[in-house]
C-alpha cells in the first residue's frame, strides 16, 4: 500500500517512515526541507534496508504536489508538514497560517481530486489551551493562546467540516503530548535550527558541551517540586501511533481526535535527573522566570487510543533520556 508522507524528512516523519518501511508499506514523501535535511531520508532508508520515494517540493505548489499524486497510487496520507515553533509563529503569524492552513487546503484539494479520503493528521496537545485539569481527555474543551496553536485548531475544524460534507472520509487527528527521544540506532533523530525551544533537545546540548546550562522556567508551579510537569513520549511510540492510526482509517469513516501521551507526567527536575542517572553526565541549571504562555501541568488521558487504536506507549523516561544522547553523541552537529 502507498502512503504519502508530507514533511516526512523531519523528527517524527522520519521515525514514521521507519515504521512504515519496516512493516510493508510503499512511502512516499513530499517535503520543502524548510526544516530538516535529506541526509535524514537516506538514514531512514539506511535503518530499513529499504527504499522510498522523495519529492523536494512544497506542499503551497499545487502544480508539483500533484506530480505525488499522479505518479504514484496514494491510498492515505499523513500530514506533518507544517511549522512549529511557538515563539516564531507569534512573530511571524502570516507565515504560520499560510504554511499550515493553506498548505493543508491544497493537500486535502489534492486528495479530493485523486479520491483519496484517508488522513492522518498532526496535530498538538496545544489544542487544549490552559487545561482545567489534568489528565486531559479528548472531550476537553479546546482553545489556543498563540497562532501556531490556532493553525492546529483551525486545521482540525477544517477537517471536521471537510467531513461533514462528505461522509467518506476518514480522518485520525493525532494530538502529541511532549515527543522526546530518538531511533535507538542514534542515526536519526531531532535537528533543531540555533538554539532549541524545547526541553530535551536543550539537555542534550548542555550534556554535550555546547551549551554551558539550563535554564529552568520557573520553580514556582503548583506541581510536585514546582516545575512545569510535561507527558514526554518516546518518538518512536508516536511514530508506531500512526501505523495504528492508519490501520483503523483504512477500515472506517469518520473523523476522530485521539490523544497520544504516556498518562505520565514529569517534572522539568524529574526529567534532568533521570537523563542524568540514564547518561552519568550532570546537568548544571539555573531557575529563571517562566516562559510566558507556559501551563503549570500537562498531561493525556490516553485510554481512547489505548481501547479504539489499540495503541499505548511502550518506552519509559529512561529509553528516552539514553536514545536522545545517543543520537547526540553521535551527531554533534546534527544531520
Ligand atoms: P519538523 O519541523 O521536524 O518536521 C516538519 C517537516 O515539514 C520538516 O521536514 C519541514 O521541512 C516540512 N515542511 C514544513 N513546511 C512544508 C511545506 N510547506 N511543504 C513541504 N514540507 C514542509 O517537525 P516535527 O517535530 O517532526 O513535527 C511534525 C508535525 O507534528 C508538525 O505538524 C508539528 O506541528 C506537529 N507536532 C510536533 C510536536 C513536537 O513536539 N515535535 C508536537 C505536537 C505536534
Ligand atoms: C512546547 C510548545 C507547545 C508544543 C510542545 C511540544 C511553547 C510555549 N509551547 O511546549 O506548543 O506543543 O512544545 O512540541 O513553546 N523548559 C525549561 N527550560 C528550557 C526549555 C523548556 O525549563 O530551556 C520547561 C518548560 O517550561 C516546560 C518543559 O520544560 O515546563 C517542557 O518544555 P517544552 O519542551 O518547550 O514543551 P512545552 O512547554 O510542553
């Protein structure tokens, strides 16, 4: 079966193709690079002893994202490509909605055009807002405070209305709490531009020696030791979310929103020390202010996937912390 892949040559497309090689399926996939490398492509293909198709095009051009469709037998999609960086897209908010939003339209264009009615999509446990309470369920209600989020929001009802006006679609929205880690062949993994936004990947560099420490955002929080608690999951137990995902669209309709987290919840102290007893390299911080924006407690409820996916998380805080320093020890740099 041929699944495209848009923007699968970033962290979690990359692991996804891994994952869909590996059990069978034809992939191909269309990314702009914007964020990634195509060295990650050939290390997939390198992990699989398989091959996949790539396009090096944007999904805004419609005239090249067609060539995807018309030249090959594409049954289902899943949609990474997209922005993310929360800070940026405050910033540069036209840049956010016309990357996510139009770029989606174009796609979903596209597949209506090919009838290919099967799609899963990325979205963000950002979608939730400032939770009420914790563990968040997908009945929660949504909202969003910065435009990255929004772009998710608008997506996801996007898609909703695209059903409702032709039931044979079948559409999984997949809402990620905190994905950390890397393959454990320490040959793929996450490459962020200047200095990293999120947690893990700052650890890492710290770790490393290329950063002196950590700045941790606020100590103050209403949480076990007052730092900010995250649900992290292993990127490879998402990427496995989407084979899950994708098995049940194939045999459905509809469209439905599933939260994909451990139901664990770790502090920012909790999270240094396990990477320090995982690695043995001590991680020097400081306490700043917090981050503006930033929510006190967030993590999933995650028994729909569990029960309708048959999908739940399978690595613990410790493959996480070992498999994000083996991709960095061995790729310093990045790709
Ligand atoms: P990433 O930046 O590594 O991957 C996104 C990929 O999309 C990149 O390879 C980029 O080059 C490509 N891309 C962007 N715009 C494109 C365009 N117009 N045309 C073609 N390719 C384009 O990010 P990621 O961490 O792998 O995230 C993948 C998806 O998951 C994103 O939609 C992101 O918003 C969502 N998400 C990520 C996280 C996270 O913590 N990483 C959490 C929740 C949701
Ligand atoms: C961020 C994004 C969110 C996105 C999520 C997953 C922001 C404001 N939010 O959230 O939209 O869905 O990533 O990609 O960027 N921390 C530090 N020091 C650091 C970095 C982080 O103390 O240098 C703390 C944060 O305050 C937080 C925790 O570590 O408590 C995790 O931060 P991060 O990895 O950025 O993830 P989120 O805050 O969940």
């Amino acid at each position: 079966m041929e699944i495209l892949v848009t923007g699968g040559a970033g962290y979690i497309g990359s692991h996804t193709c891994v994952e869909l090689l590996n059990s069978g399926y034809e992939v191909i996939v269309v990314d702009n690079l914007s964020n990634s490398k195509r060295e990650s492509l050939k290390r997939v293909q390198e992990i699989t002893g398989k091959h996949l198709k790539f396009y090096e095009i944007d999904i805004l051009e419609k005239v090249s994202l067609e060539k995807a469709f018309s030249e090959n037998n594409i049954e289902a999609v899943i949609h990474f490509a997209g922005f993310k960086a929360v800070g940026e897209s405050i910033k540069m908010p036209i840049l956010y909605y016309h990357n996510n939003i139009t770029g989606t339209l174009i796609l979903c264009e596209e597949m209506r055009k090919y009838n290919v009615k099967k799609l899963v999509f990325s979205s963000s446990a950002t979608v939730y807002g400032m939770p009420k309470s914790v563990p968040i369920s997908e009945k929660f209600p949504l909202s969003a405070t910065n435009p990255y989020g929004r772009t998710k929001l608008m997506i996801e009802t996007i898609l909703q209305d695209i059903y409702a006006s032709d039931k044979e679609w079948s559409v999984a929205i997949l809402r990620y709490f905190n994905p950390i880690g890397a393959h454990e062949s320490g040959r793929i993994g996450e490459d962020p531009n200047g200095t990293p936004n999120n947690l893990m990947p700052f650890i890492t560099q710290v770790a490393v020696g290329k950063r002196d420490k950590l700045s941790i955002f606020g100590a103050n929080y209403a949480t076990h030791d007052g730092t900010g608690v995250r649900d992290y999951i292993h990127v490879v137990d998402i990427a496995k979310g989407h084979l899950k995902a994708l098995e049940k669209i194939m045999k459905t309709r509809g469209i439905e929103p599933y939260n994909l987290g451990t139901g664990v919840g770790y502090s920012v102290l909790d999270v240094i020390k396990n990477f320090e007893k995982a690695t043995n390299k001590k991680i020097p911080y400081v306490i700043s202010e917090p981050r503006l924006g930033d929510i006190a407690e967030c993590y999933a409820n995650p028994i729909k996937a569990k029960t309708i996916l048959k999908w739940s998380a399978e690595k613990n805080i410790q493959d996480m912390c070992l498999d994000a320093w083996r991709w960095q020890i061995n790729n310093p740099n990045g790709y």
